[in-house]
C-alpha cells in the first residue's frame, strides 16, 4: 500500500488541480494523532475545496488522503514530485 504525506498530498492538489486541502476539524484529540493519522486516514477527515471543474466552487470530505489522491488522479503528479 503507498502512503501519502499530508504534504505532498496538499502540493500535488495545488499544482494539478489548483484546489485547496484541508484538515477537517482541528481539534486537540485529532492533533495529538497527527503522525500516524495524517499518511492514511483521519478520524476528523479531510477537505478539498476550491474551484471544482463542472462543479464551481465548492468543497467535498474524504476520509483519508488515499482517496483524494485516487478520487483527483494524482498518482503520478505525486511520483514525480517524489523523483525530483
């Protein structure tokens, strides 16, 4: 399974899509798992927001940052960021 850093998720959105991501809420409970929930899954979730295309502006909720990679198809964008 590949895992995804917070990061590289929220660069990879920027500079494919121009979408913006999010934590979903910023509570103490969720910050202290931030190490280990922040690769995979979230128990708060996370946010992308932005100008969607066919959409408008707006945001949607994923649970882990595997899904938004899969969901926004930046698979690749995230393995050449990783190369170099």
């Amino acid at each position: 399974m590949t895992r995804y850093t917070f990061d590289e998720v929220r660069a990879a959105l920027r500079e494919h899509w121009g979408l913006a991501l999010y934590r979903g809420e910023s509570t103490r409970a969720a910050d202290k798992h931030d190490g280990r929930w922040d690769v995979v899954h979230s128990k708060t979730g996370f946010i992308v927001g932005g100008n969607m295309p066919g959409r408008g502006h707006s945001y949607r909720r994923f649970r882990s940052l595997k899904d938004v990679v899969r969901v926004s198809d930046l698979t690749k964008v995230i393995e050449k960021g990783r190369r170099g």
